[in-house]
C-alpha cells in the first residue's frame, strides 16, 4: 500500500504563509510526478500545482501563480507546497497526490492523501 501523509495546515490571517508537505511511503516503485489539489464545500476538487519527476516543470493555477510555490524531495520521496500571501479563498482542504507505479508490473495511476485543512480568516 502506499500512504501519503500531508502536515502543515492550520488556521492563518490573510497574508500570511503556510508550508505544506506530503511524504509518501509504502510500496513504491517510481513517483513520476507530484501535485496538490484542493476542495472547497460544495465545489469540485480543483488543481492547485503539480511538478515533474525532475522538479524542473511545475505548472499552476491561475489564482495562485505568484503566490504559492510546489518544490519536492526526491530522497524523501516528499512533496512540498509554499503558500505565501494567502486569501480567504485560498480556504480548503488541501491533497497530496502522486502519480507513480508501486513494481515494474504496475500500472500508473494517482494516489491521494487524506488531506490537511488551510482555513484564512482574520
């Protein structure tokens, strides 16, 4: 099984900054990318970031480019997510989600953590 385990979350003002991380263990094979997503009551699981097996292509939403930055751990097999200047509507529960095989006979497919709630409010 693999298990993926987000910490970092927690009640901030707007403005402020939360460093979010997702550590990933178990039976694993090959992570071949590594994201965030978030949700929101009522509304669908949204992208927030994703990057590549090498950390050297990530891509955004448009509502946090400039603000939040996805780096990862290769050794540790750990994601991260820095959110810098966060709004109230950056309030959710945020996911970890790693695309990754656990043998050479896998498939490819996503796993997901159980989530770590960013609440903004002043």
């Amino acid at each position: 099984q693999v298990q993926l385990v987000e910490s970092g979350g927690g009640l901030v003002q707007p403005g402020g900054s939360l460093r979010l991380s997702c550590a990933a263990s178990g039976s694993i094979h090959s992570i071949f990318s590594m994201g965030w997503y978030r949700q929101t009551s009522g509304m669908q699981r949204e992208l927030v970031a994703t990057i590549s097996a090498s950390g050297d292509s990530t891509n955004y939403a448009d509502s946090v480019k400039g603000r939040f930055t996805i780096s990862r751990d290769n050794v540790k097999d750990t994601v991260y997510l820095q959110l810098n200047s966060l709004k109230p509507e950056d309030t959710a529960v945020y996911y970890c989600t790693i695309h990754a095989r656990e043998d050479l006979w896998s498939g490819v497919r996503d796993y997901w953590g159980q989530g770590t709630q960013v609440t903004v409010s002043s």
